[in-house]
C-alpha cells in the first residue's frame, strides 16, 4: 500500500521518495532519516525542485561537468553500461565512504537496497529528464552488482563493483 503524497503537503516534496506513479513509497513513511538529512544539507525553503536538491547532492561528490559526459554518452537505448557509466562520472575514483553515500541517493525508498524497480530508475537520479533503463539495460546492471543473486544490490555489493 501506498500513501498519496497529497496527504502530507505540508511537507517538502523531496521530503519522500515516490514511485513512478507519483505516490510514495510504503517505507518512507516509517524510514524518512535518510531524506530528512538530505533535506537538512540543503534546507527545505531553498525554492528549488527536488530533483534539483538531489542532483545537487550528487553533484558535492561527483563532477557536474562529469555527470553530463556520462548521460551523454548513454542516451540512445541500450548503450548504457555501468561500469563504464561509473569511470565517466568520476565515481571509480571515490573513496568507499562517497560510494556509499551515491548509494544511499540512488536507494530512492531508503530500503539499504536498490531493486530492480528502482534500477530502471538509474539514470533519472542523476538527471531528472533522462530516459528509463531498458530492461536489457537494468538485468545487466543487476547482473553486474548483485553478488548473492538476491535481486537486490545492497550498499556493499554497489560499492564492490564500482571500485572493482
């Protein structure tokens, strides 16, 4: 079940991640530290769009300049590759700590993993008018990075492969 995030407008948008329906994910009403923290880095009266604060956040660890070249360069379906992706943002050469910290963005229902729903979701993170994976794309990317076959890619497994 999910809650309608009209239910809670006297809150930040940004406050809680949403589905791609435009409703909230069921745990971020119980789980909210991580977005909340998020909220606090840039503060909730800024005037600008969530999308905006969260590339924001991604762009206090990872080049914006370094972010653009990676979109760019996986427009057209099908030619995005992760590893290749992580050299050209920057992000291979991160500390473990950083890693963990693009991975706790990118866990966009805060769960301490990344799901095959929310990997289609992958490029959006980093720009929010970026096309959805193709399913090739997200088993490929879930393929790379989930070490225990669970369907899942915890902190550990993510930060694994990028440094790999």
């Amino acid at each position: 079940m999910v809650a309608n995030p009209k239910t809670v407008s006297n809150l930040p948008k940004a406050a809680f991640p949403l589905n791609r329906d435009g409703d909230l994910y069921k745990s971020s009403l119980t789980d909210t530290s991580h977005h909340i923290a998020l909220l606090l880095s840039f503060g909730s009266t800024t005037g600008q769009e969530p999308s905006t604060r969260i590339k924001m956040s991604l762009s206090s660890i990872l080049s914006a300049d370094a972010i653009d070249a990676a979109m760019k360069d996986c427009q057209a379906p099908d030619s995005f590759n992760c590893k290749k992706f992580f050299q050209q943002c920057g992000l291979t050469k991160k500390s473990p700590a950083e890693v963990k910290k693009v991975f706790g963005i990118l866990d966009n229902d805060a769960s301490g993993f990344i799901e095959e729903e929310e990997l289609k979701f992958f490029l959006q993170r980093f720009n929010p008018g970026a096309r959805v994976l193709t399913e090739k794309e997200t088993k490929a990317f879930m393929s790379a990075a989930d070490d225990d076959s669970d369907g899942m890619i915890g902190a550990d497994e993510f930060q694994a492969m990028v440094l790999s």
